[in-house]
C-alpha cells in the first residue's frame, strides 16, 4: 500500500521573495554541479535557468506563509535526487486540477524533454521570475494560471477557481493545487488540450489523460501529490 502524503487548505497566500542567497544552494555547491551534471547526461534538453525555492511553509488556519528565495534549476534537481540534505529548502509550486462539469479530472503526461518524462499529473511547475509581483511577493495562484495555459492553452477565464487551495506536503515537494472547475464535460476539455498540443511544434505535455473520482492510479507514473490532491476534490 501506497501512504498518501498529508493534505491541508489555505485560502490565504503570504509568500515573500527574500534577497538573501539560498541556504541550501550553497552548503550543497559540489553536490548540485554533480548531480546536475549526471541528470544533464542522462536529458540533454535539461536547463539550468533560474527558479525560485523556498522555506518550509507555515500553515496557519486559513494562511499559508513562506519565503522564496533565487536559484537555478540545479538545485531543485538536488533537492529531489538528495532530500534528505534540504529539510530548510522546499520545491513549493503551484497546480491546475482542471475539473470538468461530468467530475471528470484532465491529467498531463510529461514529455519527452521534461525531468519528469512520462508521469500523469497536474499541470504546474515550479515558479520563476515571472511569478514575482511588483510588490516582492510570489504570486502562486497566477503561477496556476499561468503555466495550465501554457502546457494545455486553457483559459481560467472559462473556469471558476475554487476559494481553497488544496496543499499536499510531501517533501521536498510542497503542491498547491488549484481546482479549475470548468463548464464542460472532461473528455471534451481533454480534446481542446490534445488539439492544441497538435499545434504546438515543441509541447511540454505528451498527451492528457482523463481520470475519475476514486480510480486507481499507478504510483510509478501518477505523484503522489497529485493522487492526495485528487482524493479531496468532489
């Protein structure tokens, strides 16, 4: 049996960009140039641009709060192939649960391009600069809307967004899903997605999958961020 990680809600946000290095980037400088260097060996296409992380998130009744801080893509590949050194450091990140109107959830399949090549899961990623508000916050609900129209080119402007936010904690991941309930039946949100990776000459995503409340989903391609998040949406 496969332990779900623990789930909680927020549906306030209070996360702040620090300009202070990360912590954990530089007590693991060797390690992350190995480590990203053997990734890079094994995917080419992996690029070491720059990311935000963050601090561990502090949940307090209806706010989640949290520090991000500038990094690059190396260290995130660390911190997943090497938790155990960054309990400080967490790969906080935003996700779309598109739902459409029959209960029905759209899923992404990863291409081949992608660190997680293959896995069915939530379009999402981890934020970046263009997620920095004018203001020095992370703006992680428009990080969601963001990246679903870039991976899938749905509108959230066509979808009502749930007032909470599911958060899924399962370290060095820290998910905060979205859920995007949308007027149509799945599958017909599932045919709009495929149509535009059609036209996409380089998509992230390989395809979509459409899955239902209560299916069984293989842990070895389907996070389990995104089997937690999809056991509390109704």
């Amino acid at each position: 049996m496969h332990r779900l990680p623990p789930t909680a809600e927020a549906t306030v946000l209070d996360i702040r960009l620090s300009l202070d290095p990360l912590q954990f980037s530089l007590r693991e400088e060797a390690r992350i140039a190995a480590t990203f260097a053997a990734a890079k060996a094994g995917n080419p296409a992996l690029f070491d641009g720059p990311i935000l992380l963050f601090s561990r998130p502090c949940i307090d009744g209806p706010s989640l709060a949290a520090t991000a801080y500038r990094t690059r893509y190396s260290s995130l590949t660390t911190l997943i192939a090497h938790p155990e050194t960054g309990r400080d450091a967490v790969n906080l990140f935003g996700a779309a649960a598109i739902v459409g109107s029959d209960g029905g959830v759209v899923l992404g399949r990863m291409g081949p391009k992608t660190a997680g090549a293959g896995e069915v899961k939530f379009p999402g990623g981890t934020p970046d600069e263009e997620d920095v508000t004018a203001a020095g916050g992370v703006d992680i609900v428009g990080s969601i809307v963001r990246e679903m129209a870039e991976e899938t080119g749905l509108s959230a402007s066509d979808a009502r967004l749930d007032e909470t936010l599911i958060l899924v904690d399962d370290h060095p991941y820290f998910a905060v899903v979205g859920v995007l309930r949308f007027p149509e039946p799945a599958e017909h949100l599932a045919e709009r997605v495929r149509a535009f990776l059609a036209a996409d000459p380089d998509p992230e995503l390989a395809g979509v999958e459409v899955v239902r409340p209560g299916a069984s989903l293989d842990p070895a391609i389907v996070p389990a961020y995104t089997r937690a998040a999809l056991a509390r949406i109704s």
